[in-house]
C-alpha cells in the first residue's frame, strides 16, 4: 500500500491502482548516434555531486592567475548554460517555458557584476583560492535568503548555489560523482559527460549513455566507441523527459534514445542486440587473417588505444601494433601529476603487452575538451579553448611535464619497438626542441646508468593543424613519422568544433578542403621517404576505407571495436580500383559529390 496527501487528507490506495496510474508512455528522443550498438538498461539520471572543495592560500604574486582561473570558469559556465539555453527554446509548452526562465535566470547570475565582483574581491582581499572564494559567497548568499524566511526567495537561494556548483565544478575540473555505486545493467541520462568521466565507466556495469551536449566526434565518443558503449548525444529534451528507474534503450546507430519503451519496442530491440552480438562474434574469425586487398596489398592495422585495460581488446583483435596510445588517461580523474617511475611502469606494460608489435605513444594532449584535473592550474581554458595552451604547445612551455614523458618512454623503449608522436605540432621550431629534449634527456639518463632505448625511438609528427598539412614538405625533413589526425584537421580546416553538437551535421571529413590537406601531407610524405598513417576516426570507419588506402595510405590505427569491420572491407577491396576512385574524388570540388562517388564505390562491392 502506498500512502499520499492530497488536499491535506492523507490517502490510501493500491499499489495496482498506483501503477496504472504512472505507468509512463513511450517516448523516444533524437540526437547523434555516436557509438554504435543497442543499450537496454535502467536509467539512472547524473545528478551533480558534492563536490570537495580544497582551500588554500594563493601567493599575492599570483593573485593575477587565480582571477584568471575564475574568469575561465565563468566563461565556461556562461558557454554551458547558454547552450542549454539555446536546446530549451526548441521545446514547447509550460515545461519548456519554465525551464527557459530559470537558464535565462543562471545565466544572468553568471553576469551579475555584484556576484562576480564579491568573489573578485574575496580572493583578493583574503588571498584564498577561487574554488574557496566561490562557496563562501554562495554559502553566505544562501544564508542570508534564507534568513528571509520567504520560500520564493529561498528558491532563488538554491538557484544561486546552482550556478556557483556548476562554476566550482569547472575550477576543479572534477565534474560529477563517479560511477562505482551504479546497478548492473545502468544507462547513464546526464547533462554532460567529459571524457575523464567516460574513463570510469566500466561496461560491464554500464549498458550506454545519453546526453544533452557533446558532438559525434569529441573525446566523450571516441571512448565511449573505444570502451563499445553504445551512446547517443546531444539529445534535446533528455533531462525531465527520462528519470532514474525508467526502462532506456539507447540506440547508438541509429541516434535515438527511446524511454520507456512498449513491451513490443522492446523484444525488438533485443532482436536488434542479439543480431549484433553474433555479428561480431563472426568477425573475431578475422582475428588471425592478414589485412590483404583482394590485388594483394598488405594493410597494417593497429589500434588506437584510450586506456591501458583496453589492451587484451586489441590484442584479441588481432591489432599488430598501437598506432596511437594516447597518454592522458595518467592524467585524468586525479589531483597529483604522475612523476616518471608511473609513466614509464604503465607504458612499459603496454610495450611488453605487444610483444614486439610497435606502440606509438602520443605526448600529452591535454586541453580544449580534454581537460585534466591533475593539471589544474597549469591549463587555462582561455577565451578559446581549442586554439589555445594545448597539446605540444602546454608540454612546451612546461619542459618539466614533457622531460618526465619523454624519459618514461625512452626507459619503455627498452620493452620493445616505441615510436614517440607529437600533437598538435604546427611549426618546424617544436619538433626541433622536442629532439633537443629527448637528447638532453637521454644523455641524463644514460649519465644515471638508466637503460634507454637504442637507438633513441623514431619521433613523429600529428597532421591534425592545417598549418602542419601545409608545410608538410618541410615537417617530413625533421620528422621520422606522420601519423594523420582527420579529427582535429576536419574540424580546424573546417572551423567546426568536433565536440559541439549544434554544428555536428557540419562537420565532413569528406570536406575537399579537408582531403586535399590529407593529400598533401601523404604526399610530401612519400616523398621524404617516411611512414605515414592515419589514426583519426576516418580510419575506424569501412566507409573511407576504399578513399584513404585509395590515397597511397597502407597504415591505420582505429578504435579496437573498429578493426574487424575495417579489415573485413580491405579483404573485399580491390586497390586498383580504390585507386583510381580515389583520383576522380580528388578531382571534386563539392562534398556531395565526393559522399555519393564514395557511396557508389562501396555499394558497389
Ligand atoms: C585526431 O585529431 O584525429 C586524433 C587522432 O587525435 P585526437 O582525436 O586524440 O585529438
Ligand atoms: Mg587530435
């Protein structure tokens, strides 16, 4: 039996009776499959959690920076809450209404000279950290309305504490609770999920995800693809229209969450999963077969890799090497910076893992939406993000983190074959002080008697700026290596965030632009006579299969998931043709056109 009030009468009635009455309809909500593959689960709705503020005292000298510090995270929370915004006016009815108030009534607060300038003023006044200053203005607001005894104002007051909890979170960068305590079988509905948080997701735990913001090919979906959770994001209407205990299904192919499904919805959707599952259990027979055209073309495939768990993954699907292992798994979710001895056991673990197949570890490429907590400070966001302090620009300018990679990766290099990449490298000047670098460091590891590498490890290069595509002749004079990064080209090429759902259907790999800087970059590669490779989300997908190895292209790295499909491709291509496809599509000038020549190729076998 379940108790209520209503009108000041307590009820009683049957919990039959109570279960007609909420039995909820089905609804289903669209938005962009990013990661393919059929969640069934119980929703379980992210709230925002309590968050551990540290306080601390901040030198006067550097007074400027914290300011700075809590200036980024303004911005930042202005730019989070006027995309919630934005998604609220598409929506129609009271709801919609209420909800575009109490945004419009934040975003105003994260303008409010008065609000900002008190918190100015405390951390310059009492010299504390931001976060600090932050929750004791909030804290005293609060106070004070409540103090009011006027419930419309202690609403305000929870409002006010909102906006200063969302600023908080993006000082600190820790954004939620994390996902240890959730039931089997969870879908994960939140506002956002970074890709620290997608790092702590465990798929046996977590059937898939759904959010309102995030693009198709930031950070957040390339490892939901790497971890095979299937997610959908930036699905208006998701928050308030499904609630934690609701029945989800979360279709990443086809980018529809669908809430509380019918009983028919349902089996259909488990059809829909069965069928995938044997799919891809008959593509593991490819595990051992050699990646050969039907002409005879030898491909290499290897995988990229997010986190070192995913290792057994790639080895079991027969990946002959890590053609990308980014490192900033070392730094997410954590406070401290991991110091040489750490670096070098987790990357040591890997090399040894591969057993004499090559690992290409990536430098550090933290910023823009890649954001670490361990690095705190030492990453501004900035006015923008992803033109800013990142990637070999941050390592750079903080020798300190780049010499403790690089020695933990000349120390690795002693496992087995190691490739050293740079991201983000948009001049000549940064490859040569990166050698300089990894010299200086060698030398001082050898003066300690500590077994390196020898010799010192290849050092290669991302093409993912334009700038770098277009001096690529100059760059494979100074670089052992390309390694082809279509996602960050695509989207500075094309000035489209890659993470920004709003643009998301703007954003082409198969942009002209895009494939004659891809083109270019082959090029001068073959021409400086060094291996070049494409390791950007175009490799994991059969569709560009025929158009990359078309280009000249014979090395790819891609999600592990990836690797049966595309391999299963290659063996049914026949190069001669991809070739000369590939002329004809360089030959365009309009990116529709190039889909269709690509599309009529592949259906043609
Ligand atoms: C890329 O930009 O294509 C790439 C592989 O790097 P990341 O996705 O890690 O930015
Ligand atoms: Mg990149």
């Amino acid at each position: 039996m379940k108790t209520e009030r209503k009108g000041g009468r307590k009820t009683r009635r049957s919990t039959a009776a109570a279960k007609t009455k909420t039995k909820a309809a089905q609804r289903v909500f669209e938005g962009l499959g990013v990661s393919p593959g059929v969640g069934i689960g119980v929703a379980h709705q992210r709230e925002s959690g309590e968050i551990q503020v540290l306080e601390y005292q901040v030198p006067a000298r550097r007074i400027p920076e914290e300011l700075e510090r809590f200036h980024g995270a303004v911005a930042r929370s202005r730019r989070q809450v006027a995309k919630l915004v934005a998604k609220a006016e598409r929506f129609h009815g009271a709801a919609a209404e209420e909800l575009g108030y109490l945004l419009e009534a934040h975003l105003q607060m994260l303008k409010s000279a008065s609000l900002i300038g008190a918190i100015e003023r405390r951390i310059e006044d009492t010299r504390c950290n931001a976060e600090s200053a932050v929750m004791s203005e909030i804290g005293a607001i609060v106070e004070n309305f409540a103090a009011m005894n006027d419930p419309y104002l202690a609403a305000r007051g929870q409002d006010v504490r909102e906006v200063g909890l969302r600023v908080v979170r993006n000082l600190t960068k820790t954004s939620y609770t994390g996902f240890g305590q959730l039931e089997p079988n969870s879908i994960v509905i939140a506002e956002e999920i970074t890709p620290a948080d997608t790092a702590l997701m465990d798929p046996r735990q977590i059937r898939g995800f759904a959010t309102v913001l995030g693009g198709a090919e930031g950070h957040t979906a390339i490892m939901a693809r790497s971890l095979g959770l299937p997610a959908v994001l930036g699905v208006t209407g998701l928050i308030g229209g499904a609630k934690s205990g609701d029945t989800v299904i979360v279709d990443g192919s086809n980018g529809r969450v669908i809430v509380n499904p019918t009983a028919r919805c349902l089996a259909d959707y488990g059809r829909r999963r069965k069928a995938l599952e044997r799919e891809a259990r008959s593509l593991t027979r490819l595990r051992n077969v050699p990646a050969v055209t039907r002409d005879g073309t030898r491909i290499d495939l290897q995988a990229n890799l997010e986190l070192p768990r995913e290792l057994a993954q790639a080895l079991a699907a027969g990946a002959e090497g890590i053609g990308l292992l980014r490192t900033e798994f070392l730094y997410m979710n954590r406070d401290d910076l991991p110091d040489e001895e750490e670096q070098c056991a987790a990357l040591s673990e890997i090399v040894a893992g591969m057993a004499g197949r090559p690992v290409t570890v990536r430098t550090l490429d933290i910023g823009g939406e890649k954001l670490a907590t361990s690095l705190g400070p030492h990453v501004s966001e900035g006015l923008n993000p992803a033109l800013g302090l990142r990637a070999i620009r941050l390592s750079l300018k903080r020798p300190k983190l780049l010499e403790t990679q690089l020695a933990a990766m000349l120390r690795a290099g002693v496992c087995g074959p190691l490739r050293i990449l740079l991201p983000m490298i948009s001049t000549v000047y940064e490859v040569h002080e990166v050698r300089k670098c990894l010299h200086k460091v060698a030398r001082r590891l050898k003066r300690r008697g500590v077994k390196i590498a020898d010799p010192l490890p290849p050092l290669g290069v991302m093409i993912e700026v334009p700038g770098a595509a277009l001096v690529a002749d100059s760059l494979a004079n100074v670089a052992d290596f390309f390694a082809i990064g279509s996602n960050d080209l695509t989207m500075y090429t094309l000035a489209i965030d890659r993470g920004e759902e709003q643009v998301a259907h703007l954003y082409n790999p198969l942009h002209p632009a895009v494939l004659r800087l891809v083109q270019f970059s082959i090029e001068a590669a073959f021409r400086a006579r060094i291996p070049v490779s494409v390791c950007g989300e175009i490799a994991g997908n059969p569709r560009f299969t025929p158009l990359i190895l078309g280009l000249g292209v014979r090395e790819l790295s891609m999600t592990t998931n990836a690797l049966p499909r595309v391999k299963s491709r290659i063996l049914r291509l026949d190069m001669q043709a991809a070739t000369q496809r590939a002329r004809t599509i360089m030959d365009q000038s309009d990116s529709g056109r190039i889909s269709a020549l690509l599309d009529d190729f592949n259906e043609a076998g």
